[in-house]
C-alpha cells in the first residue's frame, strides 16, 4: 500500500534488454521495439518486481505490484470505511450497555485483528480485517473524545444551546408581529 510503503520497482526485460512498464506492468511505446501489452504476457518478456531499500513490501507479498493505484490502496479505504460505518451504531451500543464493557470489546477486537491481518494468507482478507480493524480503533477514539472533552463542554454547550433556542423564539416572535 503506497500510504504506508514505496511501490516497488517494476523491471521488464526482453532478450536480455531492459524495457519500461508503467504502474500497471504495462510496456512503455519505445521506438526501437514494437512490443505491446503486459510485460510477462507477451512472449518471451519477463517482469522483475523489485522492493526498494532493505525490506520488502506487502504489495510484493500479495502480488498485487501490477494492479491500479485504487486496488493497492483498498487497505485505506477498507479501514476509513469501517469508521464511517460502524461507529454511529456501536456509539449507541456504547450508551446503552455502558462504555467500559465497549471499550474492553474494542481493546480484545482490534487486538484479535491486527494479529489476523498480520497472518492474512490473502489481500481479500488482509482488506476485511482492516475494515474490522478500524471499527474498534474509531469507537476507542470516539469514547476518548466524548469522555474528555464531552465534560469540559458541556456546559459550555448547554449555555450555548439556551441563547441559540432563545434567540430563534425571538426571532419568530418578531416576525409574526
């Protein structure tokens, strides 16, 4: 995933000559050679997929280094789409059952998670765990904000929402003169 990690080196060589590929494994128009298509696919082309630097990456693991730039970075949209989900309703599971027992079952999901994601024998479940990853992450981060700030506001709050009520029954109370 290019968020977190370099995409890798894309090398295509054809009888012992090296060819360029864009993102997609596709080879580059070159003026000397009329090769088309994807390198590897066309006859007697190989395609070289080279991580940078010391390690390697997960876009290698998965073998995902010749797929669009949205499929390696469906990691990414798996986990902000978990968030925009789920939290509304486990929000309210939090109010009714309480926010400590929620947030030990974040605390033990997101654990459980992140140790699948690490294991994923695939990118289709790598992507479902991270959907699943984030869920937990976002309630933690949601019962934080409302516990530490919700207090020190609510007042605040509270006073502001007395003048704007105020205010607007004014308002009406002008405009049906």
């Amino acid at each position: 995933m290019p968020y977190v990690e370099p995409n890798p080196e894309l090398e295509c060589i054809y009888k012992n000559i090296t060819i360029a590929v864009d993102a997609s494994c596709n080879i580059v128009a070159n003026s000397t050679l009329s090769l088309q298509g994807k390198c590897g696919a066309v006859p007697e082309t190989n395609l070289i997929v080279k991580d940078p630097g010391h390690s390697t990456t997960l876009i290698k693991e998965f073998g995902i280094s010749c797929s669009s730039f949205m499929w390696k970075e469906a990691g990414l949209t798996a986990f902000t789409i978990g968030a925009i989900t789920m939290v509304p309703f486990l929000s309210s599971m939090a109010d009714k059952y309480g926010r400590r027992p929620m947030m030990l079952a974040s605390l033990t999901s997101a654990f459980i998670c992140h140790m699948l994601a690490s294991l994923a024998p695939n990118y289709y479940l790598f992507i479902l765990l991270r959907f699943l990853i984030d869920v937990p992450i976002a309630i933690l981060g949601d019962h934080m904000r409302v516990d530490s700030i919700g207090k020190q506001a609510l007042d605040r709050l509270r006073t502001d929402d007395k003048l704007v009520s105020n205010c607007t029954v004014q308002y009406r109370r002008c405009r049906s003169l």
